[in-house]
C-alpha cells in the first residue's frame, strides 16, 4: 500500500499482513515488556511494527535493536533516524528514513470494514471546508472521502507532533485533496491553529493516499 506514497531513494517502508498466527514475543525482552499485559492483538500488531521497522532500519544500515515506546507512545527511533508505524486490523507497515534525507514522516492505514465513520464521527473529524468537499463527492465515493480525511489527518499528526510535543485535534488542521482519483489522492495539509513552532496558516503540500478495496494508507513526508 505504501510503496508508491514514498521516495525510495531515501525511505524504506516495509509492510505485511496480520496474520493470527504471527509472534506474540518479541526477541527483545524490554519490547514485550512494554506490552506484557496487552491483548494477543495488541501484542501482535506492537511486534510486528518492530519487526518491520527492523527490517527496514537494516536497509538504512541500521543495527538492530529494541525500539521502546515513550511515554506519549511514540517509538523511540535510533538517533539520526526518522519514523513512523501504523497498523489496523489485518495490516500493519513501518517507514524508516535518516534526517539527512528527511524532515517528518508520518503513515496512517485505515480498512473500510473496521471503521464505519457515523455522521457524529465525520462532523468530529472534518472542518466545513472538508464537509463541503465531502458533499460535492459522488454518494459512492462519500465514505472513501471521510475515510481519506481522517487518515491524512492521522498520518499528519503523527509526522509533526515529534516536532511540536503538544496535541492537535481535528478541527485544528484542514486538508485539501488536489488530487482524488479511485486509487490515490493528493493532499495539501493547513493549519487552523498554531501548533508550534508551526503557525496558524502553515501550510503543507506534502501528503499523499493510496486506496484499495479494502484500505486507506497515507502518508504524510518532508524532505530535506
Ligand atoms: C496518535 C494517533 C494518531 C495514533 O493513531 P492510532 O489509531 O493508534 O493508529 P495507528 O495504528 O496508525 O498508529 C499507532 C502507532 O503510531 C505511533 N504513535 C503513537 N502515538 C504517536 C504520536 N503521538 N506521534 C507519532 N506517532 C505516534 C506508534 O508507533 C503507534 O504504534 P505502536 O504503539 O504499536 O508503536 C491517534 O491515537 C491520535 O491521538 N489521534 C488524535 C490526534 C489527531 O489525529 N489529530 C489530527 C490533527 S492533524
């Protein structure tokens, strides 16, 4: 899903399947000890992260190692290193860049048959400029649109709140689809309130989805 949203050149993106009968430990005992007491699909979706980023770290020349959580959840990358993880029910990915190459990095997977947006939730997620959007949309292509929305905006937050330390909610960011086509978009991303260092206004034209039958993934990169 993610391939043809980053710049191989300088990310490795690394992605899989979940399947039920994956690892539920980890080689490394301080990662199980983060999720010692999580649900096997927890457990299971937290060690396949690790295993991917690991994977995608070696590329980069990396040697492995564990990759803790901190506090606010955010992986705790090798230093010199930018990335990012998501996962949903059956699929989970992690890129990997250096901050030579990279300024963020942010990727979000979404699966239509997990996440049904209600109306209350599309209102929680999208600003009016974005339900304006979603109403122009064809009635069939109106919960891809929600969907889309809320992915871009994951995948945006996850890209900069390693930079800005602080939480930003929904209605505090817009993004606007230059591109929408059946099988990828392209997306610019503004602030609606300051998010420092980042100012109310700022904006972003660096994002980028990718959809199939049954998922959303977006990824949200600067390059140096
Ligand atoms: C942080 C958040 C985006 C993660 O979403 P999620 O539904 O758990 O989705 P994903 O599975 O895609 O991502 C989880 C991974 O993101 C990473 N992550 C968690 N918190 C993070 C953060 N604050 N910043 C960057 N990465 C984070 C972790 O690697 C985590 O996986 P792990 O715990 O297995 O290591 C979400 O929980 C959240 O708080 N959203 C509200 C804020 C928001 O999106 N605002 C939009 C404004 S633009």
């Amino acid at each position: 899903m993610f391939e043809s949203l980053v710049d191989a050149a300088a990310i490795q993106v690394f992605e899989s399947q979940i399947h039920p009968a994956l690892p539920l430990v980890s080689t490394f005992e301080d990662e199980n000890a983060i999720v010692q007491k999580a649900v096997d699909k927890r457990k299971r979706e937290f060690i396949l992260g690790r295993q991917l980023a690991r994977t995608a770290l070696k590329e980069l020349g990396v040697a492995p190692g564990a990759i803790l959580s901190a506090k606010d959840r955010t992986p705790r990358w090798p230093s010199g290193v930018i990335g990012s993880i998501s996962h949903c029910n059956s699929w989970c990915a992690a890129a990997v860049g250096l901050a030579q190459d990279v300024d963020f990095l942010g990727i979000d997977i979404e699966e239509y048959s997990a996440r049904t947006m209600s109306d209350s939730m599309i209102q929680s997620v999208c600003v009016s400029d974005e339900l304006e959007w979603l109403s122009r949309l064809p009635a069939h292509d109106y919960h891809r649109g929600a969907m889309a929305v809320f992915s871009a905006k994951e995948a945006w937050y996850k890209a900069m709140y390693p930079i800005t330390g602080q939480f930003l909610g929904f209605h505090g960011a817009q993004i606007k689809f230059v591109e929408f086509q059946a099988d990828f978009a392209v997306w610019t991303g503004r602030l609606l309130e300051s998010w420092q260092p980042f100012l109310r206004g700022a904006e972003f034209s660096c994002g980028k989805s990718r959809f199939s039958a049954e998922y959303v993934a977006s990824a949200f990169i600067k390059y140096t």
